[in-house]
C-alpha cells in the first residue's frame, strides 16, 4: 500500500511539475515570440485621435451609401473579421469597419463604457476619418443597442439599421456578481499565452478561408486573439447591463428603417441565462423598435456574419432598395 500510494504521488508530482512548465514555456512564448508577430501587423486604415486615444477606421468601397459595420464584444481584429463582409458590400458601398477603444488597433481609453460614449466615440471617429453621414449603421450584437442609441439621439445621421444578430433593448437582467468576478480570469488565461497556443490549434484555417478570408487575414486575428483582454474590454463586458438599460430608456425613433437579421441559433435554442424563450426575447425587441421594423432569420450561429455573407449582401440590398 505504501509502495502504491508513493507511485501516485510520484505521478501527480510529475502532472503538477509538466502542468508548470507547459505553463511556463506558454508564458515565455507569450512575451516573446507571440507579442512580437503582434506588434509586427500594420493598421490596415487610418488611425485617428478620438478624445484620450486612438480609434482605427479602415474602409472599402466608394458607393454613394455609406455603412458602418460596428464589432459585436470581444472580436480581437473587427477589421479583419468582416474582411469578407466588407469586400462584399464593397462593390456597391461604402464600408467603413470602426474598431472601438480596446480593440483591433485602436487604443485602450480611461472614459466610462456606456452605450451614451459609445455613440459619441463612433460619431467622432467617423468624423475625424473624413465620412459624413447620414450612415447605414450595421452593428453586431451589442453594438446594434449602441446603434439604436445613436439614431435616437442623432437620427438626422442615421439613414437606417441593419442589426446583424443585435442584442435585444427589450429585456434586461443583471449580470450575476460571480460572473462579474470571473471575467479578469481571462486576462490571467492571455498572459499566461493558453489563447495564443490553442487559438492556432483549434483554427481550421482552409476552412476559414473558404468562407472568402484570406490567410493574412487569418493569421492577424489568431495574433491578434492572444492580446484582445484589457481593461476598457472588460470594463465593456461588466457594463454590459446597464448599456442596455441606457437605451431602453430611449425610445428608438419610428422614422428610421431597421432590419434586424437573426441566427437560426439565437432563434431557436433556449438560452438559460433568459427567463424567456428566444423567440419571446427577439419579438419582445421587434415590438420595441415599432411596426416598420422587418426582421429575417439566417441559418448559423451568433456570428452570422462569417457564413451569410452573399445572404447579407442580397439582403442588405433589398432592405435599401425598399426602404429608402
């Protein structure tokens, strides 16, 4: 018994001591190898002097239409995930990727994350790139509450909205404290460089590819994913709440078009963290933005935008065409 019990202790020293040094290399390569291909990727536009920082806009296209794709939360590189989307819409519009404070290229920012600051950082940002409005706001997730905050209160700048699996103004919870709580874990996991080693493990690259990304555009996110938590994006994640009950208390202006495109997943499954069924949560929203407001339900995930991309096009297309 003694003998077996010194085997098991050996071997779980062993585990513990081969955990430790994976970690240790992981953090080495982290500081070194990885940050360096980091700081090595160039601006793909323009970056602009926004208030207390720097804010990145990068554009294609010169239709006479212009749209602003806005990030959902925690995209590392925006200007590289819509890469697809962008050439796409491009043939036709203006596109124009803002990344916000704390992400992509832009720099961090010491302003509180409110819905309210977001529109004026996007308004300023634009402005500062040479665009003018009025926009075709196409927001992610929750940058479609950011956006129905800025047509409510600038709705002369705001042409219409096409919400790419927007969150809902509609309902609201509190975020749970120990949710709250675990959310700097992440910034533990980065440092210790476990996102920078698994990112590129877990990445089927040929089949990113497929979808219409180029392989630099690939290998800038999976760089740019080992360096994407810092404190204005986790200062984002924990205001989570109150930015949606900032514009729930504004009510969205009835003479701005919307479309709000939702994924069949978002749709269709019960999320556990909702009171609601899915398709209470997404009709309780249309019901808030008022009777012009349209709505299509796309097959795939939160991140439709990565696998509808001729969809949205079509889309997009029609819904401008019809509306405006």
């Amino acid at each position: 018994m003694r003998r077996r019990g010194k085997k098991v202790l050996r071997f779980l020293l062993w585990v513990f001591t081969a955990f430790v040094l994976v970690l240790l290399i992981a953090s080495i390569l982290h500081a070194t190898y990885f940050r360096q291909r980091y700081e090595r990727i160039e601006p793909y536009g323009q970056l602009v002097e926004v208030f207390d920082g720097t804010m990145h806009l990068y554009s294609q296209g010169e239709g006479e239409k212009t749209i602003v794709l806005l990030p959902g939360m925690g995209v590392a590189l925006p200007s590289a995930d819509f890469g697809p989307l962008m050439r796409a819409l491009g043939e036709k519009y203006t596109m124009v990727v803002v990344e916000y404070f704390g992400v992509g290229f832009s720099s961090t920012t010491e302003r509180q994350r409110s819905s309210a600051n977001y529109v004026q950082e996007i308004r300023a940002a634009l402005a500062k790139g040479g665009f003018s409005g009025p926009y075709v706001l196409m927001g992610h997730s929750i940058s479609s509450a950011y956006s129905e905050l800025y047509a409510s209160l600038h709705p002369e700048e705001v042409e219409a909205i096409i919400s790419l699996d927007g969150t809902s103004t509609a309902f609201s919870a509190p975020m749970p404290a120990f949710v709250k709580a675990v959310l700097p874990i992440a910034r533990v996991q980065q440092d210790l460089g476990l996102t920078s080693l698994l990112g590129p493990l877990v990445t089927n690259v040929d089949a990113t590819v497929a979808l219409g990304y180029t392989e630099q555009e690939v290998r800038d996110m999976l760089a740019f994913a080992g360096f994407s938590v810092n404190r204005t994006l986790l200062a984002q994640m924990g205001n989570t709440s109150e930015s949606i009950e900032e514009v729930m208390r504004v009510p969205y202006p009835p003479q701005v078009p919307y479309l709000k495109l939702i994924a069949s997943d978002t749709y269709e499954k019960p999320n556990p963290m909702l009171p609601i069924t899915p398709i209470e949560y997404q009709m309780q929203h249309l019901e808030r933005i008022g009777e012009h407001a349209q709505y299509k339900i796309l097959d795939g995930t939160h991140f439709l935008y990565q696998t509808n991309v001729e969809k949205i096009s079509q889309l997009t297309d029609l819904f401008l065409v019809s509306r405006l």
